[in-house]
C-alpha cells in the first residue's frame, strides 16, 4: 500500500447513502403509509410537440408457458399494424374453449398505457417532488378525465395541458381490492390567497417558485420546459428489436402448439398461429387533445 495512513485512518470507508432518483411520477397508495396517496398535479405540454403531449400505446405483458417468466413487448397496433400477439390471444379467446381462453388470459396481457408530463404541486408522500416536471404513465381511468376535462358534456371545456389556464389535478388513489384506484382524482378550480391562479410554476432567480401568467415572458417559460421536462420519445411505440422479435416467436410457438396439440415442451416445433375463430380487432382510441393555449381564462356562467 503506497499511503500506510489510510490503514491506520481510512477517510473514505463510510460513503453517503444512495438515493434513489426518481424518474416518474408514481402515486400509488401502495406506497404510502396511510394506504391513501394524496397530492396534486397540473399536466405540462411536451415542448417538442405540444399536439403530442399524450404518449399512447398499445403494450402486451407476454409471459413465457416454459419458464412462466414475462416481459413487456409493445404491440404494433399502437401504430395500426398487424400484430401476431394481439392475434393470437383472441384467436384462443374468442374460442368455444373455456380452457384455451383462460390460458391466453394467464400468458397475454393486453393494456392499453397513456404517458403525460406532470408537474407536482403538492404531494404529502414525497415533498422533494413539490415543482418537478415528471412523467406519468397512467390507464384509461385518467384519460377518460382528461377527455372529459376538454370535452365536457356541461359546462366550461378547459384544456388541462394549457400552461396558464390548466386546472389543477387532484390526486387521491386508494386501494380496492388490493389494486389502486383512481376514481377519486378529479381536477378542480383553485384561486389563491393572494388571487393566484393554477398556472405552471417556474423557478426564478431568486430561486423561488412563481406561477406564470399571461405577463410572463413566453421564451422564458419555453427555455424552462427544455431544461426541466424529461424526453416523451422515451415512451412512444418502439418497433421490435431482434432480440423482442425472437423473443415473442419463440412464445407464440408455444402457446400456439399448446393450443392445437393441449402440451407443449422445450422442444416447439415451428407452428403458424391457431385459426380457432377470425381474430378480433383491438379497439383504437385516438386521443385527441386541444392544442396548448396561452388565451386569457375562461370566464364562468
């Protein structure tokens, strides 16, 4: 040893403890002390396209029959292609075979997945969170708000990606039947003490947080949102590796000999999709958003 000091005094035995970095924002009451997760968001644009600013995309959980191990492969018909996936589970679903249904609901999963910017406003769990700009992927429960937030069948429509005029998002996931629920989130108006609105905070320099209003310079709040907003092209449709593409043949080789010979072993032979019943067509819901609006508030009736 070159340095016999660190025998008798070693510095840098005792390291500081990992934290670990957040990278999305996920309110689940599975993860909070109370079994109740509370806080409260607004959605943020996506900078680089704004009429982008919902990620959607069809994903299948696809779970090997040999080894019951699975991983998430993104569906093509995300983008309105074929997918032998999507296929075969209703080809066995759709079946008179209560035996082959139930197997392609054990090894196929289908989900449809929404990812968005959020910034956090308020949140009792994890307050180091309070202002940064994180995505959330969230399920149909909370798309179904957001549509309905812009296309209301009463009432004012407010766009809730607007940076000045989004209302507030709150957020309250309780657990039923050991899965969170969401049905209690809801947006809502919110004035301040002061008269201030639910505009998108921004740090200045002070290094104070101040809500952006009609006043506030356009170029500044676009240079925050490139510094601070984390990249959407991370969670659009990715086509099929090498490695996805023999993964998911190798799979549908064995559900699909399962299917037509009722075993399957270490050995598949190479087998083309069972023709039990004409697949059915996954449905496609286009979300389509209001573009982002910098216009003054609405007034209300």
């Amino acid at each position: 040893m070159s340095n016999l000091d660190q025998i008798f005094a070693p510095v840098d035995a005792i390291k500081e403890p990992e934290v670990k970095k957040v990278l999305e924002y996920n309110p689940s009451a599975k993860n909070s002390k109370t079994g109740v997760y509370q806080g409260c968001i607004r959605f943020i644009p996506w900078h680089m396209d704004p009429n982008k600013s919902i990620m959607q995309k069809t994903q299948v959980f696809l779970t090997d029959p040999l080894t019951q191990r699975g991983r998430y492969i993104d569906s093509p018909r995300s983008v309105n292609e074929q997918c032998i996936i999507t296929d075969t589970f209703w080809s066995l679903y759709n079946s008179d075979n209560a035996v082959l249904k139930d197997f392609a609901k054990k090894h196929i999963n289908i989900s449809t997945t929404y990812t968005a910017l959020v910034q956090i406003v308020a949140d009792d769990q994890h307050p180091e969170l309070v202002g940064k700009i994180l995505p959330w992927r969230f399920k149909k429960t909370i798309w179904e708000k957001l549509y309905n937030e812009s296309h209301p069948q009463m009432g004012i429509a407010y766009n809730p990606f607007d940076i000045i005029n989004g209302r507030y998002f709150s957020i309250k996931v309780v657990l039923k039947n050991g899965w969170n629920n969401y049905d209690n989130c809801g947006f809502f108006d919110y004035r301040g003490n002061n008269g201030e609105t639910s505009g998108m905070l921004m740090m200045n320099e002070s290094n104070r947080f101040e809500i952006v209003t009609a006043n506030t310079d356009r170029q500044r709040v676009y240079d925050y949102l490139v510094q601070n907003s984390p990249n959407l092209n991370d969670y659009d449709y990715k086509p099929w590796t090498t490695d996805d593409a023999n993964y998911v043949n190798s799979v549908i080789q064995t559900i699909t000999q399962y299917a037509q010979t009722g075993t399957y072993g270490q050995n598949v032979a190479v087998a083309t999709a069972p023709q039990v019943n004409q697949p059915v067509a996954m449905p496609t819901v286009t979300p389509t958003m209001p573009n982002m609006s910098m216009s003054s508030a609405p007034s209300m009736p």
